[in-house]
C-alpha cells in the first residue's frame, strides 16, 4: 500500500479519519508547504528488540551499521570542564 500524501492544515481537520486509515495499515505523509514534514505510520504490534529497531533505522537511512571493531578507535580525548556541554547547547541553538 503505498502512503497518500496530506497537507498539515487538512491533517488536522481529519485526523480521526487519518488515525482510522493508519490503524488499517495505510501510511499518511504529512507536508507542510508542499514539503515533507512527517510520516504516520502504523505502530508496532509488539515492542520491538534492540536490533530490530536499529536495522529499521538502517533501512530508513537515518543511521550506519559500524565498520570494524570498536577496539580500532583510538581512545576519546580529554575535554576541559562543561566544554562539550557548551558545544551541544550551541549546536541546539543554532537550529
């Protein structure tokens, strides 16, 4: 079944409808301004092993599987005190 596409605005006006679709097994993109925002998806029946969530990211793309043995890494680097916290926060900010 391949997914049907919807703009956020109707999205929210027919969500009952779209929930209803979604537990039947159709996928919902949801764009916002003729872009991609979200997808709605089924959930899993079951919940789902380490493993298999990560190959699912994997499919997705949104990941890599390793390469090599974590033991090849060279070891991490000190950092002076709260320095990778300030470089997360403004990493944060910057989006």
């Amino acid at each position: 079944m391949r997914a049907r596409t919807i703009g956020v605005r109707d999205a929210k006006a027919q969500l009952s409808r779209l929930l209803r679709d979604v537990q039947r097994g159709r996928e919902w993109v949801i764009t916002d301004h003729g872009k991609p925002a979200a997808r709605l998806v089924p959930a899993p029946a079951k919940r789902l092993s380490l493993e298999e969530r990560l190959r699912r990211l994997e499919e997705m793309g949104l990941v890599e599987a390793p390469r090599g043995n974590a033991r090849d890494l060279p070891p991490p680097f000190p950092l002076k005190n709260g320095l990778a916290q300030r470089w997360l926060q403004e990493g944060r900010e910057a989006r």
